[in-house]
C-alpha cells in the first residue's frame, strides 16, 4: 500500500524532477540541492519504512530515467519529496580520474553504505 501511495506522489512530484533532471545537469550542486531542498522542506516526514518505500519508488523511476541510473539523481529525488531527507547533508564523493562513474553522492554523514568499497580523493558535503 505504502508502495503504491509513493507511486502516486511520484507521477505529481514528475514536473519537479523535470526541473531537478535540469538542474542535476546544468548547474552545480549547491544550486541543484537547495532548489530540492525548497521542495522537501515542504513535504511531509516520512518514518523510517516510508522512506524504504520511497527509496524503491525512486529507484525504479531512476532505473527507466533517460540515461539510465545515476546516485545524484536519486538524492535530489529523495530530498525533494521529504522533509526528512531535506535536512540531511548531501555526500558527494570524487576521485581524482573525472572518468565516468567516478564519483558518488549519498544523503547523511559519514560513508556511503553502498560505495563497494571505494575511496575517494575528496568529499564534499553541502
């Protein structure tokens, strides 16, 4: 039920991960994360289980997104839908090579819990 009541509030929260989607690619990530903080701020706080259930609806919004998955995505999308995840610090962690994939965002201090066990060269929390 929770699942499915996420679902929903993600087809009325599409218009604003249009703007995030644009915002991920064309402006830096301090700008990019207040504007989803200024959505969050005004949603509800969900408990711990809601927030899995959103994290599932995220990511298989996220799977299907033009140009596949991308962590950063995912954490614009998480803070712009609960208030909760909008007073969270945003990680975001680089390695030095700039390749494709080198990098990682995550939402709360310390490591990132998926990272496979990668270091980087430098996080910067916002």
């Amino acid at each position: 039920m929770r699942l499915l009541q996420d679902a929903f509030a993600f087809v009325f929260f599409l218009k604003q991960a249009l703007v995030l989607e644009r915002l991920r690619v064309g402006v830096g990530p301090r700008r990019a994360v207040q504007f989803a903080r200024g959505l969050g701020e005004r949603r509800r706080l969900r408990s711990g289980a809601a927030r899995v259930a959103l994290h599932r609806v995220i990511a298989i919004a996220d799977r299907y997104w033009p140009g596949g998955p991308n962590c950063y995505r995912r954490v614009l999308f998480e803070i712009g839908m609960d208030r909760g995840a909008a007073a969270e610090s945003v990680q975001l962690g680089l390695q030095g090579s700039g390749e494709f994939g080198s990098g990682h965002a995550w939402l709360g201090k310390g490591f990132a819990l998926d990272d496979g066990g990668r270091s980087y060269d430098a996080i910067v929390s916002i």
